[in-house]
C-alpha cells in the first residue's frame, strides 16, 4: 500500500497526478474480483484513496479526481441498475428495488440493496456494473488525454491579432493555448516570472520556439505593464467553488493589477481541478515556504523583530476573473458551482 502512496508525495503536474489518479483506481478495480467488487468499492477503495489525499493534501487535482471517480461510480452503479431491473423478470419489482427516484421521490437503487437478490442474479448484476464503471474510468482518462486540445481550440476566439497577452510564471496547458493561437494570430507574449518557482525563462523560450514574441519581466513592472496588455492568461492549481482560484503566489498582484486597468482575466483549466472547498482567507488553502529563495539572502542571524512570511499560493476572489475555459466550454465565475454539482 505505502508504494502505491509514496508517489503521490512527488512533484508533478495537475494533470499527470490526475490521469495517475484515475489509472491507479481503474487497474484496482481491473485486478479486484467480481464477487468482491461490492465490498471493494465501499470500504478498501475508500480506505485507499484517503491515504493518496493524505500524502499530498495541497494537491486538489488527486481529491477532485478521486471525487470524480466515486461520481462516476454512483450514477453508473444506479443507472446500470435501473436498467436491468426493468429488462429482467424479478421477483421483486422496480418499484420495490427503488428507494428515491425523481418520479416517484426517492433515491436510485445503490449496490448496497443487492442483498435482496438471489446469488446468480446478484453475480451477474455486479460483473455488468464492474464492466460499466470500467468503461467510465476508460472514458474519464480519454478526456484527460482530450483536455488540452479542447481547451486549445478557444485561444483564437480570445486572443487577437496585435494582442498583449500577460501571463505568470510557465504552464504548459497556457504554452499550448498560445501556441494554437499563433498559427493564425500574430501577438506579443509578457511572461512575468515566478519568484518561487524561477521558471519565466524557461517559458519565454519555449515560446519563442514557435516564433511568438516573447518579453520577460520581474513582478516589480506588473502594473507598468499592465496598461499596454489586452488580457491576461493564467492557469491555475485549482479553481474552488466560489468560482475564485488558488495559484501560484504572485498572481494576486497580477489579478489586481488587470482589474485596476480593466483588463480581462481569462482561467484555462481543466474540469479536475474543480474542487467543492471554500477558501476563508489566503491560509486557509496554503504552505509556508523559506525566505532564503525570493530574498536572495542567507537569514543566518534575523532580526528577532523580523517576520518574513512567503505563502507558496494566492487566493484569487471571483470579482477578479472574467471568464473560465475548460475542456467543457466557457464559463462565468458565477456559474463554476452549478458545474461543481454537474460534474459531481
């Protein structure tokens, strides 16, 4: 068990934890055998995935996707048996199978009731939910694979030619966004560097490989700049259910900077990073990380007046972003909750 947890514990991507995620869940369900896939999914799959949470708890890809997972495996368990309740001839009815259906006020049927059917009927009902929550799992890594290219498809509709586009630090999700857009816009590219990350450079060039005029600055010139850009692009860690985000520290400063110009914030993000958290305040979603970094300075002997604090992200309220783009189309910060619930 721990050597399927610890590599959760390493740095990656959103994206790959999430895809990792989904496949790790799908290869246990795979190896699990029929007749104890009931007892699987309701209490060691469970067990497990709160260990993944636990390793690496800042990680809200690994929560949203295990979220997803247990989503996916509750609609289809209850579809699946709505299905085939009413194409055999049961002893018991639908009706009594039933506890709450939208026509008659009550819930679907969950794999708990499968205690009321005789042993053969029961075996076949959990090998064709295991083969549909199977297909589900295959069809959720697909979209993983989809995502960026379905978000990629909008950069033309956003970004015009002759355009300023800021951005923050290096994503790759915002590298392809623009790169789509290069092939029929000509625009100019500002990429502001993160102070903890230092990965700037490395964007700039990555864009300048496909011939996008690229300009790196130091979060010191962001509003200097800001009165020259047409929008700003960010990606963010995860996109909470007031419709604000939690990104790298840093972004808050570019946000505001945008709102005082009147310059539009456009999220690009996929649908796993949708999270049902409430952020408070700026700690209540963070980590502290040492000063040395950002300052530049050895802090052998502080001050005991000195109180450094640097936050790894930035909370970012919904007033400052202007639309979302996910793999399932564009949203408005105000709508991002009723997605949360149509996605979970």
């Amino acid at each position: 068990m721990e050597k399927l947890v610890n590599p959760y514990r390493e740095k990656k991507s959103p994206t790959i934890l999430a895809k990792e995620t989904a496949e790790l869940i799908l290869k246990a369900i795979q190896e699990t055998d029929t007749k104890e896939i009931e007892q699987f999914l309701q209490k060691k799959l469970p067990e497990f995935t709160n260990k993944i949470i636990y390793a690496n708890p800042l990680e809200f890809a690994i929560e949203n996707t295990i979220k997803r997972v247990f989503a996916l495996i509750k609609t289809t368990t209850a579809d699946y048996l709505k299905t085939s309740s009413a194409s055999q001839s049961t002893k018991k009815s639908l009706a009594e199978m039933v506890q709450r259906d939208p026509e008659t006020n009550s819930d679907p049927p969950t794999i708990e009731r499968l205690d009321s059917y005789e042993s053969a009927e029961r075996e076949n009902i959990l090998h064709g939910i295991k083969r549909e929550i199977l297909e589900s799992l295959e069809n959720l890594i697909d979209d993983f694979d989809k995502m960026t290219e379905k978000i990629s498809e909008n950069a033309p509709t956003h970004i015009k030619s002759n355009d300023i586009v800021v951005t923050y630090g290096e994503s790759t999700l915002v590298q392809d966004f623009l790169v789509s857009a290069a092939k029929s816009r000509k625009f100019e590219v500002i990429v502001i560097e993160d102070e903890l990350c230092k990965v700037g450079k490395s964007m700039c060039s990555k864009l300048e490989e496909h011939n996008i005029p690229t300009t790196f600055t130091l979060p010191t010139a962001t509003y200097a700049i800001m009165s020259r850009a047409n929008k700003v692009i960010l990606s963010p860690n995860a996109i909470m259910a007031d419709g604000g985000i939690i990104s790298n520290s840093g972004t808050l400063l570019l946000t505001a900077a945008a709102k005082a110009h009147s310059v539009p914030v456009i999220v690009i993000a996929g649908l796993f990073k949708l999270t049902s958290n409430f952020p408070f305040s700026q700690d209540t979603f963070n980590e502290i990380k040492s000063p040395t970094d950002p300052l530049f300075v050895e802090l052998s002997f502080p001050s005991p007046l000195t109180n450094v604090i640097v936050p790894k992200y930035d909370y970012i309220e919904p007033e400052y972003i202007s639309l979302y783009i996910t793999d399932a189309g564009e949203h408005t910060p105000s709508y991002i909750y009723r997605l949360f619930r149509e996605y979970y």
